[in-house]
C-alpha cells in the first residue's frame, strides 16, 4: 500500500502517494488523480526506486488552481520544482507514462540541472504524433470521433461512476494490443481517475504549441524511453525519434504491446525498470 502524505510548498500543498527504497523517483501523469493503491506503471518502479507519486494541482487533494493556466506543463514543471525543494532533494529522477512522459520531457527541457534522468514511455516530443493516422487522436482514425466524444464525457464532473468506468474501459480497449488484456488491466490495484479540466486544458490549449524537438538535442542527463510497437495514441516512431534527439537516451522497444505495455508485457517491463537504474547520483 502507499503512504499518502502532504507536502506544504511555496506553491501550495500537495498530494503525494510514498513507496519502495533507493533513488527517490518522481512520478506523475498531466491529468491522472491518484490514491493509496497507486498505479500498475509506478508499483513497476518501487523494487528499485523510492517513488513519490504525485497528485498535480487539481488533481486528489492537492490544492487548487485560481486560473486554469496552471494546468499548462510549463507551470506544473514549477510546482514540481516547489515539491523537491520542499521534499529536500537537489535533484531527483522523474518518470511519466503518455502526457506524463511529455510532462518529464518538458521538465528536462526547463529544469535539467534538477533531474538525474528522465524515463519515459509511450510518449512523443512535438504535438505531431496526432497527424498520424495510425494515432487515434488523427481526424483519419476510425475511432477519432469516439475518442473525442469519450474525452469531452469525462470532462462533465456530474457524469455517473458507472459511466465513467465504462467509458474509461473503451478508451483503454482502443490502446491495447489484444483485447483479452482488457480484463488483465484491472486485476491489479491501480489508481488514476482521469481529471477533466487537466485534460481539457493539455487538449485545447497545451498540445496546440507542444514541441521540445530541438531543445532536446541539448539535454545531457540519461533518459530511458520505450514504446509499444502498435502503440495506437503515441504511435511508436515518435517514441524512436524522443530516443534520436535525446544524446544520452536508450531505447527499449515492446514487440507485443500498444500503449501499456506494463500490462501487456509485465516482465519485460519489469526490466526495462531495472535498466533505467544506472548510477546513484542524487544527493539530499
């Protein structure tokens, strides 16, 4: 189980789920809310890490924004850099899935001197991954028009729980690679309740102008990056090109899996966390 805490920074208090031993590891996702079961992509990382899951503003009983700006990456970055100080680390690592990957390359880009590394999955540098039809976020895809009608659902605050939940199974159906694991993903204790006016926000106003393309060139901290081959909203090739740009990157490819591959190939995952431990260089 995870230790829930509250942390009083400079930008308000947060929110924060605590677990496992080792380097202390960040990690979030733009517009997930989390509780003491965690998540199936964290639990991955706490055998090696000791992981500080984190409920952004808005997000749980974190506190709340006075404008819907704060919702940008470029203000949660901040509010990240509040948490560490207020934390005590000089530096730590972050990791994020999706939009949260995105959220660790925007913190590299910002904040370098704060990170040991970056690890991120399923993710993509520039906004460009929905002009591939192969994503389900392209006008081209066949459930693009579903997708957006899903997304626009779980922004209402009075939608009922079932429908939530129904709702938020088809979306995960859409990003798996055979749908027999659809069952599998909600075996395991997992948290991440989707928060609509964070969502809205990333999809109206934050993606229109997401490109860290060229600033990653000149990022030099180790980043671990992977994606699922059929990956069907982050499509694979923009997992690759993060990997090019980054100089220090490594790649790990998942031959069997769409956009969760720590559900649809648990053990290779698994060592994929081991492979992103590399040296202990964080002082506190």
């Amino acid at each position: 189980m995870w230790i829930q805490k509250f942390i009083e920074t400079s930008r308000g208090t947060f929110e924060i789920f605590e677990k496992g031993e080792g380097d202390p590891l960040a990690i979030t996702h733009l517009y997930s809310e989390y509780d003491t079961r965690g998540t199936v992509f964290a639990n991955t990382f706490t055998e090696y890490y000791h992981v500080f899951l984190i409920n952004l503003r808005g997000a749980g009983n974190s506190v709340k924004a006075q404008n819907e700006s704060e919702y940008s990456m470029d203000e949660t970055v901040l509010d990240l850099e509040a948490i560490r100080e207020a934390l005590g680390f000089e530096k730590w690592a972050l990791g994020g899935h999706s939009t949260g990957g995105m959220l660790a390359l925007k913190y590299a880009v910002l904040k370098e001197a704060s990170l040991t590394k970056i690890i991120v999955s399923g993710a993509a540098a520039s906004i460009r991954y929905n002009t591939d039809p192969d994503s389900i976020y392209n006008h081209q895809n066949p459930n693009f028009n579903r997708i957006r009608e899903i997304m626009n659902l779980l922004n209402d605050p009075d939608l009922p729980i079932e429908e939530r939940r129904k709702i938020t199974r088809e979306w995960a159906l859409m990003s798996l690679y055979k749908e027999e694991n659809l069952d599998k993903m909600y075996e395991k204790p997992n948290s991440g309740k989707t928060v609509g006016p964070r969502l809205d926000y990333f999809r109206k106003v934050d993606c229109q102008t997401y490109d860290v393309t060229e600033q990653l060139k000149q990022v030099t901290i180790p980043a671990y990056v992977c994606s699922g081959v059929y990956d069907a909203q982050c499509p694979y090739r923009f997992g690759v090109e993060i990997a090019e740009l980054i100089p220090n990157a490594s790649f790990t490819a998942f031959e069997q899996s769409n956009h969760y591959p720590f559900y649809e190939e648990e053990l290779a995952f698994n060592e994929f966390a081991k492979l992103t431990l590399g040296s202990k260089e964080y002082s506190k």
